[in-house]
C-alpha cells in the first residue's frame, strides 16, 4: 500500500513512534551499539539490525550472553547514545505535521527510555508531547501491544480509534496486536517493506486535520 491507502476515517488520536517514525537516529544508535557489538565478539553487520524499533534491554536480554546484566548493558549503553546527538534529524515534515495536532490527541510511544527520548526530541528540535510512553513504563517492549494500550488509556480512547504511525516491524506488530489502525513510515528504510498497512515516505505531501468529531490524515498527493 501506499499513502494513496490512508486511512479516510477520523480518529480520536494519533500515536507515534519516535526513531525511524518521527526523527532520524539510526546514525547515534548504530555507532553505540557498534561499540557494543564489537566490544562483546558479535558480528556487527548481523547484529545491528535486530536493534531497531525495541527496548535495548530487550534486545541484550534476547541474546542470553553469560555474565552480562542486561540492565547494567542497557543503561551505559542509553548514556553513550544520549551523549551522541549531534547528527539527529527531523523525518521531513514531521515537525510541521505534530504542531497542527491538538496537544490532547495525540501521544509518542517509543522504545527510548524517556531521557534519551527527550534528549533526542530536543536535538532535532521537535515538539514534545503531554503524553510520551517510554521504554520505563511499561513490563512489555514492543512487539508486545503494553505501549501501545496504555498510550491509548492515558488519552481516554480506545486503541482500536486511534491511527499508529511505526516503522520498524517490532512497533508495526505492536499496533495490529493493540488493535490500532497503523501508517508505516519508510524515510529510513533501505529496502521496500511488505506490508498490509498504508505506507508513507515522510510528511511533507500530508495535512493534519483536525476537528471535534475527530483527526484524520489527508494527502496532498
């Protein structure tokens, strides 16, 4: 599908991605967890991949690497990426598209512990929300739905009246599973995904429009 597929439908709120959806970090993930990778003899280029779109302690702890305290592993790794910002971007139109939203409708639910969230948002000069769910709030990670629905709670709606925007396949899972309609957003990614959903490259052809009886996404294209 493509953004010829949006959804036509309002929703009573939009929630979103960070990494990969909203701003561009996959440069300051990959170099810390480059680092990581070579520092406990995993193969990079294999390795890499399975960091996007999930909780770093996740991520470690899937690994099963003795005496490593997937925790301990995730914290330094979360303060060398909060120390790399430098080269963080907006997703082209991102920033245009969250500032139209009322403030009340629409929500970040990210994978970041909340301190490396807002450090990033403040990086690419994004707007922060009233709500962000981040990775210290909930027992599941993505691709379990946990973020997703208690995104949707906090806002007072139901998931299955809200619209996901995710890119990576861990959150896209996460969105079905919550039972949210979900946008997939390509801006980062390097080869086409196969999916069911529509899918965006970025923002800059789209207009927020919002109105009581709810938001609704609409395409310049």
């Amino acid at each position: 599908m493509t953004a010829e597929s949006l959804p036509t439908r309002r929703f009573a709120a939009f929630l979103f991605d960070m990494d990969g959806t909203i701003i561009s970090s996959i440069a300051s993930a990959e170099r810390a967890w480059t680092r990581w990778a070579q520092a406990h003899g995993l193969d990079v280029a294999t390795f890499l991949p399975t960091i996007h779109g999930v909780r770093s302690v996740d991520t470690i702890r899937r690994l099963g690497l003795p005496g490593v305290d997937p925790e301990a592993e995730a914290a330094s790794i979360t303060r060398a990426e909060i120390a790399d910002v430098g080269d963080i971007v907006e997703i082209p139109g991102a920033r245009a598209f969250l500032r139209a939203l009322p403030p009340e409708r629409w929500a970040i639910v990210t994978s970041a512990p909340r301190e490396l969230a807002l450090r990033r948002l403040e990086a690419a000069a994004m707007p922060v929300p009233a709500l962000l769910i981040a990775a210290e709030d909930i027992g599941q990670g993505k691709p379990a739905p946990d973020c997703f629905l208690l995104g949707a709670r906090r806002l007072s709606v139901a998931t299955a009246d809200c619209l996901v925007f995710e890119d990576a396949p861990a959150g896209i899972r996460a969105g079905e599973a919550a039972g949210a309609s979900v946008v997939v957003v390509t801006a980062t990614h390097h080869a086409p995904i196969e999916t069911r959903h529509a899918t965006i490259p970025d923002y800059r052809a789209l207009t927020a429009d919002a109105a009581p009886e709810g938001l609704r996404v609409v395409s310049g294209d």
